[in-house]
C-alpha cells in the first residue's frame, strides 16, 4: 500500500472544506475497516485521508425530541451497548451483533457501514423498517432524506465527493415498535449475508397489522424496501395464511442474482422463509406489547 496523507479534521465544517479543496485525491475516512482494504488493492487517484472518526458532530446516540438519533461515526459496538438502543432499537442491534467479528463492530461505524452501500449492508434493513431520516451535510447546508433514498446503486449512495453522513434519525413514533432482524450468510460469523431481511408493525386490539414495513438485503443492487408487500398487508388481520401470501409477494419484490455464494433460487427460497420468520416475530412482540 502506498504512503499517503493524513488528516484529522476538528469538526465538520473543515472535514467538508479539506474535501472540496481536495476534491479528486481526498477520501473521507471512518473506522476504516472496508475502505483500507480497498485502497491496499485498488487507490485509485486517492492520496489524502481525512478521518471523520472523532468529529464531535458525527458522534453519540442521544434521544431528541424528534426521535433517537445515532451520529454517523458511532461504531456496531457502541450502539450493542447503548442502552437507549437497547431500549428503543433492538432489531438495529440484531443487525449490529452480525457484522464482522468483535474487533470489526468495535471500529466500524454504522455510517460507515451505509456510505460503503454494498447491497448486503447489515444496517440498512433494520434502520429502513423503522423508516430512519439521514443527514447530510455540505459547504452551505444540512439536508435530511428518508434512509432509502440514500442508496442508488452497488457502492453508490446520493452523496456528492464533498458531503458527509452526519447521523442517522429513527422518528420517535417508531422508537420501540415491534421489529425483527434476520441474516443467513455461509457461516454464522464473519461472513457476508446471502440474504438479511427486517420487518416493523404494530397490531391493533382486533389483531389488525398496522404500518407494517419489510425491508430486504442483498436481493437487488441496493437495500430494498418490501413496498408491495406492505400495502397488501396494511389493514389485515394477521393469520397464517396472509404471512405465507406476504412472503411470496416480498420474493416476487427481489432481484436476487447468481453468484459463487448462492444461486438466484436460493435466495428466493430464503427471502421467503425470512419474510415469514421476521413478520411473525414482529407480531409476537406486538402481542407481548399488547397484554
């Protein structure tokens, strides 16, 4: 790996003003366990780094009057530990416990982890499901998107040379609704998934699913939300027969692809058991929530 330049930012502001002075050499760097891996292989025209790690602005998880809000630079272990997640997010942390193995959660930051936007993030489903806001920031401003809208393609997010992840919002009327995440990978640990999958809802006192929200990974080229499944569940009362008609939607949403880790048909069969399995789960906890 070549030599290159390092810089550690003291806030915001001069991270985004070292990234447009430096716009086709410089590279924002987080916990660093994707991107120095890449540069070793690949770098490209690359020869600054600038660590946003410690940028006070991208840090904490602190609960506002909006929602619960997770700085971009916290880590998988910090949010394991945190107990306002484990209080308000479990399914976050569900998705946080499969990531890499304890020395990856313990340096890869959630931001991180969504900036990369390989389709088989282990964030994105469980933060989607509970229709989490994203923070970007630039020379001139702030700006918020919906969690979905921040991903275009494989390693492609909406995020322009000179922006930044500054946090990750869940509104504070889904903190605390019921939601499961699942992962299957070849390996229970350290492995990348072959699908993950998230579901959120709540069930009313008739047993009716409401604002249900299924969000798949590593099934098209970026994370995807289950948006055809949700409406045909919204308004229904749950029953064996409806979660078995929704998980057979949500694998008619995929566009899983053939690869040296699974076939196409593989995955279908796991995108519609996990459906199933994390709908099911959700009611579960709505009915545990409800008595």
């Amino acid at each position: 790996m070549r030599p290159l330049d390092y810089i550690a930012p003291k806030n915001a502001k001069e991270a985004v003003a070292l990234l447009l002075d430096n716009k086709k050499n410089a590279c924002p760097l987080a916990g660093g366990t994707d991107l120095i891996v890449d540069l070793k292989h690949n770098p490209g025209n690359i020869s600054m780094l600038i660590d946003v790690s410690c940028v006070e602005e991208f840090r904490g998880i602190e609960e506002t009057k909006d929602g619960l809000k997770i700085g971009s630079m916290v880590t998988f272990g910090e949010i394991m530990s945190s107990p306002l997640c484990q209080k308000y997010i479990p399914a976050v942390i569900e998705g946080a416990h499969t990531v890499g193995a304890v020395q990856t959660r313990n340096l890869g930051t959630v931001g991180g982890n969504l900036v990369t936007c390989v389709p088989s993030a282990d964030s994105a489903p469980s933060l989607m499901v509970l229709e989490s806001l994203v923070t970007i920031v630039n020379e001139k401003s702030n700006k918020t998107v919906p969690i979905e809208d921040f991903f275009v393609g494989p390693r492609k997010t909406i995020l322009k040379s000179h922006e930044l992840l500054a946090n990750i919002l869940i509104p504070k009327k889904n903190l605390g609704k019921p939601s499961k995440f699942l992962k299957h990978g070849l390996r229970k640990g350290q492995a990348l998934a072959l699908v993950n999958a998230a579901a959120s809802l709540f069930i009313s006192k008739n047993d009716t699913i409401t604002e249900p929200r299924i969000a798949l990974g590593a099934v098209a080229p970026t994370p995807l939300r289950a948006t055809k499944t949700e409406e045909f569940l919204e308004g229904k009362k749950y029953s064996e027969k409806l979660i078995n008609k929704a998980a057979e939607i949500a694998m008619s949403e995929a566009k899983p692809i053939d690869d040296f880790r699974a076939s196409a048909k593989y995955r279908c069969d796991i995108i519609k058991t996990f459906t199933r399995r994390v709908l099911l789960q959700s009611i579960d906890q709505a009915k545990h929530i409800n008595n």
